[in-house]
C-alpha cells in the first residue's frame, strides 16, 4: 500500500491535491473548517476527520493549504504534532515561515515549506513544480509523495527561501502581464486592439530570454553578479528620459500612470546615485538601496 497522507485545507488548491493524491492510489485523509467541502473528496474514497488531531493521527504527512499561516495556528492550536512532517503549501512572508518552523518544534513536529508554481488545474500535470525549503532529509524521505504534486524543487534547508522564490516569480509574472495591460491601454487610445498589438509583445518577451545578442534576462544576469554595468550606446540616463516620454503617453491617452511613474522614478534615482552613464542593469543599485 502507498503511504498515506493528510490534507488540511480544501480550498480550490487543497481539494485539487487531495483528490490527486487519490487519483495515484493513496489513503487520503482531509480536514477543513467547513467540513461540507470535503463531500465530493469522501465520495472519491477520502476520509473525513472529524477533529484536527485525528487529521493529523492519520498521516506521518500532512499537507496543509489554508489561507495563510495563522489559519494553520488557528486550525491546529495545541495539537500534538510529535513524529509529524508538516508541509504548508500556504502563502507568507520569508520571515513568517521561518516563525512558523519554530512553532512546529515547539510542538514536536518538522516543517517544510512551499511554494506552488502551478494553478489548481495544474497540480499533478507536466510542468507543475514546488519550491521547497526545509530539512533535505525530510523532504527526501516524502519525495516520491510529494513528486505526485509536481516536480519537487529543493532550495535548502531556509524555511523562508520556498516564499522567496515563489514571491519573486509572481512578482515577475504580475508585473510583466501588468505592463502588459498596459500597453494594451496605452495603444487602444489609438484605436489598436489587444489582438493586433500581440505579435509585437510576444517578440519582445521572446527576445527577453533568447540566448544571443537580444537574450536581456541572461545578459543582465552577468552583470548583476559581476557588479558591471556597462552602458555602451544606450545608457541608463536615456533610459530615463524614454521613461519620461511613457509617463506623458499615458497621461495624453488618459490612462493611469501610476506603474509609468514608479518606472521612471526608480530610474532616475538610480541616474541621481551616480549610475547616469551605466547600464539598464544598474537599477539594481537603487533596488537594493529603496528611497527612504
């Protein structure tokens, strides 16, 4: 028989991954505050526990993915989590993960913390991958478990650095697909449709990560840890003015300026620091120093 595992939480990510677990054969116990979420989970074969503490009796490994971190507080209380590995999927901040692997001792459990870089839909497909940071052999000895998810991606033994990770890449993917509207806005007070304006922003995001002369991301990735910016023909104070240009384009189609702006004054307060004459990857000097 395949180990058993535990679910807590059944929000849309947490039922998904309980009933995959389930697909690939294993005992599968959940509980939730509303406990009426776990109706199509049971018909699937699930088992329902009627108390958080018989949830986590019934699995070495509990999967935990609620809200945030105090909903694991508050769900869990005092139990006892002696001989348990819990892995909270949940979203926070490094520093409250890091707390969070302090409580778990404190109660006798170990914790591993994670990441998800997949939709609901996603959880169990190819492609699907987990960020996780914990003790390595822990996280070892439930990887087959843990695979059934997604592709087990191990930072190390930080609790805070699956958030770090998992908050970047969103930060990455929110921001680009918000510049993306953007632009989107900015030509369709012209009259320009999304539709016709896609080419052109999948050339430049292909480009992005390209591996010749137009690779930026692989580029900028060089300089940023040699600590060179060399700013050649395009450097970053005419990046700055350009930004300039974008803010009054926005204002003229009567469309919000507010990322326009923070874009162009983080590059003029990079430019103001000394950096006029660099590269487009110096603004990493004003990111690591934020505005007081």
């Amino acid at each position: 028989m395949k180990s058993p595992v535990t679910v807590v939480g059944l929000g849309p990510m947490g039922a998904t991954m309980a009933k995959t677990f389930l697909d690939d054969g294993r005992p599968v116990t959940v509980w939730n505050r509303t406990a009426a979420k776990a109706a199509p989970l049971v018909r699937d074969g699930a088992t329902l526990a009627p108390t958080i503490a018989a949830a986590i009796a019934a699995s070495e490994l509990v999967v935990v993915s609620q809200t945030d971190y105090q909903a694991m507080y508050d769900s869990f209380g005092g139990a006892d989590l002696e001989g348990r590995v819990i892995v909270n999927l949940s979203s926070g901040s490094p520093d409250e993960l890091r707390r969070a692997g302090e409580w778990a001792s404190k109660h006798g459990g170990e914790l591993v913390t994670g990441g998800v870089m997949a939709p609901p839909p996603g959880i169990g497909q190819p492609g699907a991958y987990i960020f996780y940071s914990g003790p390595e052999a822990v996280i070892d000895r439930h990887r087959e478990v843990l695979g059934v998810l997604g592709d087990v991606t191990y930072l190390g033994a930080d609790l805070g650095l699956s958030m770090l990770y998992y908050q970047a890449e969103l930060y990455l993917f929110w921001s680009t697909l918000t510049a993306y509207m953007h632009a989107v806005a900015l030509l369709g007070s012209a009259g320009v449709s999304a539709q016709q304006f896609l080419p052109f922003a999948a050339t430049t995001l292909r480009e992005l990560t390209e591996d010749g002369p137009m690779g930026f991301l692989k580029q900028m990735a060089e300089e940023i840890d040699a600590d060179v910016y060399p700013g050649d023909d395009n450097n970053l104070r005419m990046q700055a003015v350009g930004a300039d240009h974008i803010v009054d384009a926005a204002r003229e189609a009567g469309i919000d300026t507010a990322g326009p702006l923070a874009l162009r004054d983080l590059f003029w307060r990079a430019v103001d620091a000394g950096h006029g004459a660099d590269g487009l990857a110096s603004v990493i000097k004003a990111i690591r120093a934020p505005a007081p």
